[in-house]
C-alpha cells in the first residue's frame, strides 16, 4: 500500500487509499469525535494561519477540533502509527525531512464547504503531505474535488468521502476544495510537516 501511495504521488501528486482503517477503528474515532462535539470542543475553522488566522465562512464553512493526544484510545494509536509509517515510506521515496504531523478532526454540517486552495501557508511552506481520512460514508455531497498538479483548472478526481478512504496529496501543488455538504460529514485530517514542534498551541 505505502509504494503505490508513493508512486501516484510521484504521477500525479495525489493518492487514494480504502480501507486505510477499519470500520471499527472509524467507529471509535467517530465515538471520540462525537464526544468531544459534546463537550463543545470544537471551533470555527480560519484560514491563513496565527497572526493573519480569521475565520471567514464565505471561504470556509466547517468546524476543527485540534488532537493534542493520540493515546486517548486505540484507534487514535493505530492511526497515528499507520501515519508515521507513511512519513517514513514518503521521506525515503522522495528524499524529504518530513518530522512530525499536526491533526484535526473535521465537522462540515448540511450547507458546509472550503473554497479551492492549497494547504501550505505562503508564510510557513512547512507543511508537505497532506492526508484526509473520511469516518463515515457521505451518500450526497461533502466531495473533495482535486485538480491536476500542472493545471489548476482541470479537475483530476472528484472523491466521495467512504468511511475508512485516506485521500493523500501534496500540501503544495494540488488545488482542492470540498463541495458543500448536504449531510453531515466527519473526517480526520493530518499535515506531514518538515519542522520540529512549533513552541506554542496551534
């Protein structure tokens, strides 16, 4: 799984892997996921990043939960382990420094959606590999629409979250949005990044 990934990056710059989890490993994030909505926890997501973040929902309509602490369960260590193996895999493959990652759940509700963008910041260009991983099925909206590496116009996949599907691309070149949501859609996504641990709370 981790060489194919490897190579359709190299080819395209963007990967699709099912079955990344289990369904019962999505079921558990999901349980965490909702209990942490519960306890409102959850925040409007911004754009740009620290200094220049603001929150701007003609952009972006969703809200983020930070994950400071992946020994909170089982599913959260197999995934933050599945991850790391793919850091390493990615870093050999393509010669990269790639140290650490930051991760979010992720909440669209009906009507939420993200614009199309990049997800490194021009000010930071730390992030590398960008990694989504869908915990539930969505059975009409909430798609991630990519776009070809070489031409920002040209839609390359239109993806359909599927509960367990890990979409991966470069945080740099490949332009994607998510389309509005005509349910609610759960997702857990991951930045590969090339720095050490930033000294303050994203």
């Amino acid at each position: 799984m981790l060489s194919e990934i490897c190579l359709e990056l190299e080819n395209k710059g963007w990967s699709i892997v099912d079955h990344f989890l289990t369904d019962s490993e999505c079921h558990q994030l999901m349980e965490h996921l909702l209990v942490k909505e519960n306890e409102d926890s959850f925040r409007s997501a911004g754009v740009s990043r620290h200094l220049n973040k603001q929150v701007n929902s003609s952009i972006r309509d969703s809200k983020i939960f930070w994950i400071n602490n992946f020994e909170e369960n089982s599913a959260l260590q197999c995934y933050k382990a599945k991850v790391s193996d793919l850091m390493i895999e990615l870093n050999q493959y393509f010669f990269l420094s790639m140290k650490r990652f930051e991760s979010q759940f992720a909440i669209y509700e009906r009507g939420g959606f993200y614009k199309k963008h990049v997800d490194q910041h021009p000010e930071t260009r730390h992030r590398q590999v960008s990694c989504v991983l869908y915990l539930e099925d969505c059975k009409e909206g909430g798609e991630l629409v990519i776009y070809n590496k070489s031409n920002r116009l040209e839609v390359d996949k239109c993806v359909t979250p599927r509960r367990g599907r890990m979409v991966v691309f470069f945080s740099s070149g490949i332009f994607h949005e998510v389309l509005r949501a005509c349910e609610k859609r759960f997702s857990l996504t991951s930045w590969l990044r090339d720095d050490e641990q930033l000294p303050f709370t994203i």
